[in-house]
C-alpha cells in the first residue's frame, strides 16, 4: 500500500538544508508492475530513499531525477514501458511524476500522509507479553494503525515508536470502541480476560480478523464458555492458533511473523470484505499473476503527485 511515511522526515530535513532534492512518485502503473500508485521516492545529487520498484524503473527515476536537479528544473513526467527494451519484463506500464522539494510540496505531503494514516486499517493488540510485544513491532512498519490495550502500563514500555498504547483498567471496553473492520488480537495473561475480549469481539459481527493465542484445550475451553453463554454462533469467527499450525515453533518472533502474515492478507488483500464475511480460510499466496503490485485507492496529494505468550 502506498506511503510516504518513511520520506516525511528526509522532505523536512532536505527542505531545511537547502539541499535541491526531487520528489518521484507512481502516479500511475498499468498491468504489472514493481510497485503500486502512490509509490515514492527522494532523489538528491548524491543519493535516494525510498523505492518506485527497483531495477531500471528505478534508474530511470534516479537519472532524471538529477538531471532536474542540475537543470534547476521543477517538474517533470516520466512514461516507462516495462518491456525487454530496458531489461525489466513485467509488462506493464508506469508513470514517475517528478517534483523539486519545495515547502508547499512538504506541506502537501504532510497532509495527504495523515489521510492515508487515517484509511490503514486498525489492528488491537491485547496483551505486551512477549508474543504481543513480537508482534507490535513485526507489524509496525507496515501500513496498519496498530494499538497495544493492557493493563499493565510498565508492560507498554519500549514499543516502536509507531505503536499506539492504551493501558486501561477494563480493556474490553477498547473493543467496543474499536473501528468496524478492525483486527483483534488477544494474547493477555489471563485467560479469563481472553475470553471476555475474544467473546466482545466476536460479537460485534464486523471484524476483519479475531484471533487468540493458544492450544486445542484453550479453543475447546473457549468454545464451551460460548456455548454457555448463548454465544455459539460466533464461534466460526475465531482463529485459533492464530498463525496457523504448520510451523510448530514457539518463538514469540516467529509466531509474530507467521501472524503479521495472515493479517496482511486478511487486512490488505482488495478482497478483505468479502473474506471477512464468508470467514474462509486466509491464503499466503495466490491470485491472479502481477509484479507485488495493485492499483490504490489512497489519496494523493493535488500538486504530482500457537502457545501462551
């Protein structure tokens, strides 16, 4: 998904430098491509952050880039076929829109990124024992709103600076606040609370993901506290283990990463929706053949654009 979050920070200090530096981004990429609409990079004389898909593709954004530089250009537009003629197959074709860092242009991106921030799609995290912990940072790059809930505030303590924390007395009450779509995770340290968070979301109806840490006993256990409280219809949304069962490795980092896994594609995937409501199975691959990319929907801006934890 697009984001220039990481090219905030270098616009700023670019700007106040005074050092000439140009914005690239995809403004438009047909067929397939390395990477989607929205895709950015900073270009100085001497190096670049930031990526528009590697390769020639890349290059060509770089070399141009420069060029504007040393020209004292403004703008510029660059159509680039993905064809055997620059040694880069994909087949498609994408559009570089080129813009000199000015401080209309940071003011600009400052505000369509807080729309896109605003768009990702929300993950709760219930619990910063290790596998929570794991997990916040395993997802923390990535372009998810992601919020640690426990009760224990020195727990929140060290998180990526990106991770939102929430220490609350009743915890459950997050979920209610919660956005519809939202993911849940719930890995407390009382089962007892895990069940009341995972039972309170599963009843809303509209999550995108409910998953639990734990064993066969846990989810048999949970079921019947279902069952018995009238809620056994609900059940079928429940994942657990969450990270699925292949890989039997109870590594908090590795749970992390086979869980930032399925979240990708319960969350990210342009058929989230529809996968949400039928509760199926969430695939790690698959889908029509493309170069990792996919048209966005975000805005741009005017000018160029398992175990107990």
């Amino acid at each position: 998904m697009p984001s220039v979050t990481d090219l905030i920070a270098p616009l700023r200090s670019h700007l106040s430098s005074g050092e000439p530096a140009v914005l690239v981004r995809v403004t438009k990429a047909l067929g397939s491509t390395p990477r989607e609409a929205g895709a950015a990079m900073l270009v100085t004389w001497d190096m670049s952050i930031g990526t528009v898909g590697g390769g020639a593709l890349e290059l060509s954004g770089i070399d141009r880039a420069r060029a504007m530089i040393a020209a004292g250009e403004s703008e510029a537009v660059l159509a680039v076929p993905l064809g055997p003629r620059i040694g880069q197959c994909c087949g498609g074709h994408v559009t570089l829109a080129l813009s000199s860092v000015t401080e209309a242009l940071v003011a600009e991106e400052i505000v369509a990124e807080a729309e896109r921030r605003a768009l990702r799609p929300a993950v709760l995290i219930f619990g910063a024992g290790h596998t929570g912990r794991a997990l916040a940072s395993a997802l923390a790059p990535l372009p998810l709103r992601v919020r640690v809930v426990d009760t224990r505030r020195d727990s929140l303590a060290g998180l990526p600076e990106e991770v939102e924390i929430v220490a609350a007395a009743l915890p459950e009450a997050e979920v209610d606040a919660a956005p519809a779509g939202t993911a849940f995770l719930v890995m407390t340290h009382d089962h007892g609370l895990d069940f009341l968070i995972a039972a309170a979301a599963l009843s809303r109806g509209d999550a995108a993901y409910v998953g639990m840490i734990g064993s066969a006993t846990k989810r048999e256990t949970f079921r019947r506290h279902l069952v018995d409280a009238g809620l056994a219809d609900v059940f079928g949304g429940l994942t657990l283990p969450i990270g699925g069962s292949a890989v039997r490795d109870k590594r908090p980092e590795v749970i992390a990463a086979l869980v930032a896994a399925e979240l990708v594609v319960a969350l990210l995937s342009p058929a989230r929706s529809k996968r949400t409501e039928e509760k199926q199975a969430l695939p790690f691959a698959g889908g029509a053949s493309q170069c990792n990319s996919d048209a966005s929907d975000f805005p741009l801006p005017k000018a160029a654009h398992a175990s107990a934890p």
